[in-house]
C-alpha cells in the first residue's frame, strides 16, 4: 500500500439508484435503470413480499431454551461499539440473564472501544475477559506491505470467530451472543462478524482474493500451518468440540441505534469514538487499512454490502447511508498503523 499518497480516487463509478453499491464487475453490475444486481435479486427472491421478521418472543424462546445451564448463560462479544455494548445491556438488564463479557484485542484495538467496554463491564456488574494477542500481527503486516487484494477483516474474523468458540467451550457455555445488526445478517444461525458470506454475489471478488493468499500463506508459514481457511471450517471445527449457537438481539428487537445509543450514553457512558468509519461505528485500526485497500481495489467495503442490505429492508435511507459511508477519516490513521508493522520480520 502506498502509505505516503493515501488520498483514495473513486473514478467515475456509477453507484446504484436504490441501493449504496458502487458498479464493480465482475460481481456488481447497473441496469439501463440504474439498478444493482443484487436489488434485481433481491425483488426475485422476494417476490415483492416482505421478508420474514423475527419477533422478540421467538428471542426469548431461544433464550429459555438455552439459559440456566451453567454458570455464564451467554458469551458476549464485545468491541466497544453501539451495537455489542447493547448486546451486552440487553441481556444483562432486559432479560436478566448471566453473561460473560468477552473482547478480543488483536494489538489494534482503539483506547475509546476499551474504555467503553470497561465502563460498560463495570457498571452492569458483569465477569470480563480480555483476550489479546499478537497472533496475526505477521500475517496482517503481509497484507499490508505487499499490496495484497486479500481483506484483512476476513481473515481476522475467521480467527475471531474461532478464539469465541472456543471461549464458548472452555466455559461451557451454550450461547455467543452478538451485536451483529439486521445488515450483517445472512444465514442463521451464524454468519461472520462482517456478515461475509463468501457464497453472496457481492463478496465473491473480494473472498476469492482473501481465499488465495490464505491458501498460500499458510502453506509457506508453518506457524499459520493450521490457520482455518474459512468460516465453514472454523464451524466444524468448533461443532466438534462444543455445540454453541449464535444469536444477535438486533435481529429480534425493533429497537433503532438511535434508541439505544440514547441509553447506553445514560446509563454506561459511553462514548461514540473520536474515529470512526463508517460514520458512528466502532472499529480497530486496522479497519481504516482495510477500507483503504477494499476502496482501491474493489471500489466499495463490507459496509457498502451491509447498508445495502439495510437500505433495501427499508431499515436506513440511501441518503443516511451514503452520509455514513463518506470517507472523511484522517489519513494520517494510515502512517500511524502502517508504523505499527515496521518491526514485523519475515515478510515473503
Ligand atoms: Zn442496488
């Protein structure tokens, strides 16, 4: 990546009427219309009709189902943001349950994610882990150094997902609840934490890239030698061990950030982070890299895929979402991380 000239130039890229996706074929492309792909897909596989809602009830069914069995009813991933903060509120104060509070710190966490998550842990009561680890640092600097088209939020929420389970495991703990919203949603019961689902239209590009280097990284690093492939396979892997479910309260609750963003101010103090893409997110640093090189080289991030998917539920507006997805951070964000991987050695 060139650090040094990190201006990002779109070119003329036709972006969507109804939803926020830019035309980038071979996977995204516009009708005479105006009109994505993926919105002509979504009016075919819907047939006009709206999609099914969950409802709150069948939350608390699962709920029931699940809790009590024991002593953490749930494990909660939390990052500090809007969303698993209210994950995390929710099944503390709404449905009284035990959890415990899990965060995951790769060496690129922001200080504002963690105060929230300490403020947040502290004032509901609740057991805290803090998992950090240096893990990934060689294989994130090797996406990074050599211009790589591969995401580095896959490969990261492929090691997540595992370190979950199996957290999950060593606690024995029946489910792992998440702050994923309505957008990140693709296929229950579990998606990834960027809702990438490698089989959807709009990932394949980006899937196959990240596909590619894993199969050759790995091969060449014996330390990555039995880093999972995909998200499928960190499944398996954790079926076999320790059965969890994985459940995401925004998917039952017809609460809006808004509403909740409220609250959580109130009653956690939390804070919105003085850095953020998109716009009133959380994410660690290593996120505005992945946006920079996603922008670059595909032309739109996971969060174009998200919010598309939102705008077309009717859950945002196109306008409120293109707002959000203004890249208006500070690039200096980029020099700054980029130091951060200046001591890795054994780049190939
Ligand atoms: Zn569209």
């Amino acid at each position: 990546m060139d650090a040094s000239n990190p201006k990002i130039e779109l070119g003329p890229r036709a972006v969507c009427q109804r939803c926020v996706l830019p035309e980038s074929k071979p996977d995204i492309w516009l009708d005479g219309a105006g009109i994505c792909n993926i919105c002509r897909d979504f009016d075919k596989q819907n047939n006009g009709h709206e999609q099914v809602k969950f409802l709150e009830s069948d939350f608390i069914k699962i709920l029931n189902q699940n809790k009590s069995k024991g002593k953490y009813d749930c494990l909660i991933m939390c990052s500090g943001g809007k969303d698993s903060t209210a994950a995390l509120y929710y099944m503390k104060k709404r449905y009284k349950l035990n959890p415990l509070a899990f965060t995951f710190d790769h060496g690129f966490e922001t200080e504002d994610a963690l105060e929230n998550i300490r403020n947040a842990v502290d004032i509901l009561g609740v057991d805290f882990i803090l998992f950090k680890s240096d893990f990934m640092k060689e294989m994130f600097a090797q996406i990074v150094r050599t211009g790589s088209k591969a995401v580095l939020c896959h490969p990261c929420s492929i090691w997540y997902m595992g370190v979950t389970f199996d957290m999950a495991a060593r606690f024995d703990i029946p489910m792992i609840v998440a702050g994923w919203t309505k957008g990140q949603a693709t296929h229950q019961p579990l998606m990834s934490r960027c809702g990438c689902n490698a089989h959807q239209a709009e990932f394949v590009s980006m899937s196959k890239a990240t596909q590619a280097f894993l199969d050759q990284y790995t091969q060449e690093n014996p330390k990555y030698k039995d880093f999972p492939r995909s998200m499928e396979e960190v499944l398996t892997l954790a079926k076999k061990r320790h059965k969890a479910m994985v459940v995401s309260p925004h998917w039952f609750l017809p609460m809006d950030a808004g509403v909740y963003v409220e609250i959580l101010k109130k009653e956690l103090k939390w804070k919105f982070p003085r850095l953020s893409y998109p716009g009133l997110s959380t994410n660690c640093y290593l996120n505005f890299i992945s946006v920079h090189n996603s922008m670059k080289h595909f032309g739109y991030t996971h969060y174009h895929v998200e919010m598309s998917k939102m705008v077309r539920a009717s859950l945002l507006s196109r306008q409120e979402a293109l707002k959000l997805l203004e890249i208006n951070f500070d690039h200096g964000v980029l020099q700054h991380v980029m130091q951060k991987f200046d001591s890795v050695k054994g780049l190939k």
